[in-house]
C-alpha cells in the first residue's frame, strides 16, 4: 500500500515541469497571449465561447450554477451550445499571495500541466480545455481553468453516503483507491 509520504512525492514530482511522462499540453492546444490576458485552450471549443473566455470569463461565472466556492476558489458549471463544462476561478486572496504569483506559475496553470500529466499517464480524470491568466504586464490576477462537466457524484459523496450503507461498496471504492495510488506509485518509479 502506498503511504501518505510516498503518495504526496509522486504528487510533488507529477507537478515538477522536469518530470514528463509525454508532452503536457496536446498539439491541439492554442496559446494565445497579450499584455492583460495568457491563454490555453483546446482548438476544438466553440469560438464565442473562446472568446467570452478571453474578455470576460468573470461573466462566466456569475452565469454558472455555483458548484463550490472555498476561500479564494469558486467553481461553477456553464453550459455553452448545450455542452456542460466546469469553470474555476482561483483568487489571490491577499497582496502576499498576489506578490508570491510574480515568481510561480498560477494555480490555473499548475492544474492543467499537472491535470494532463495525469490524463497522459493514464489516469482517469476529465482533460481541462482551456486555462486563462488575467494580466497586467507581467503581474498575474485571478486565473481560470475550464473542464468537460462530469455527471456523477464526488468521492466525498460516495464516501458519505453509501459506503457507509454497504460493504460491498465501501470493498469497491477501497479497491478503486488503491489502484489509483498503485498507479501513481508506477508512475513515480518510472
């Protein structure tokens, strides 16, 4: 079984620029970059929707149906031409915080580069299709990271609910979890 210590260094070294499993970002991404705004995101979205991403994603999320807002996260669900994504906002709660994102990458970015480092190694997770970084010049602002919307119910959920009704399910879910940290272990060993 893997322990907490060895699961949190395969997270740490999954999240390092240096480790590459394959390339972190698909060839059919677009970088698109001017003095107020960085952006990726996946050829394939609509274009209007691209765009409001560019101008406005914070109308986005007013629109969206509030999923979670923790601190200095919100996540909402948007529909756009009948596809259902989930859109995060990440804040920078104080000037400390907005002074430490000069020097690192934002959590949008270390989402997606560590979100398709995943995806790429085979592990179960939506791929996100667009990560927006609101600018000026070189300092960063709230960034946001757009994913295909899932239905279904979270861990936590699963956890709460019916694990606690079923063994059969609980024996289930266990074995879920440990192969996805018996493969995260693979990962590491690589």
């Amino acid at each position: 079984m893997l322990s907490l210590r060895r699961f949190l260094m395969v997270s740490r070294q999954l999240s390092d620029p240096s480790f590459a499993i394959m390339p972190t970002t698909p060839a059919s991404t677009v970088r698109r970059r001017s003095f107020s705004c960085v952006a990726l995101y996946d050829a394939s979205l609509p274009e209007d929707l691209v765009s409001k991403l560019w101008t406005d994603p914070e109308s986005l999320i007013a629109q969206g149906k509030a999923l979670q807002a923790k601190g200095a996260r919100r996540t909402v669900r948007v529909e756009w031409n009948s596809q259902r994504y989930v859109l995060k906002q990440y804040r920078e709660p104080t000037r400390r915080h907005a002074l430490k994102q000069l020097i690192t990458p934002s959590r949008a970015s270390k989402t997606w580069q560590f979100t398709h480092r995943l995806v790429d190694a085979g592990v179960a997770t939506p791929r996100p299709v667009a990560c927006i970084e609101k600018r000026w010049g070189l300092l960063r602002l709230d960034s946001f990271l757009m994913y295909p919307y899932i239905e279904g119910r979270t861990l936590r959920t699963c956890i709460a609910e019916d694990a606690k009704r079923s063994p059969t399910v609980r024996d289930r879910l266990w074995q879920q979890i440990h192969e996805l940290w018996e493969r995260l272990r693979e990962l590491h060993d690589r």
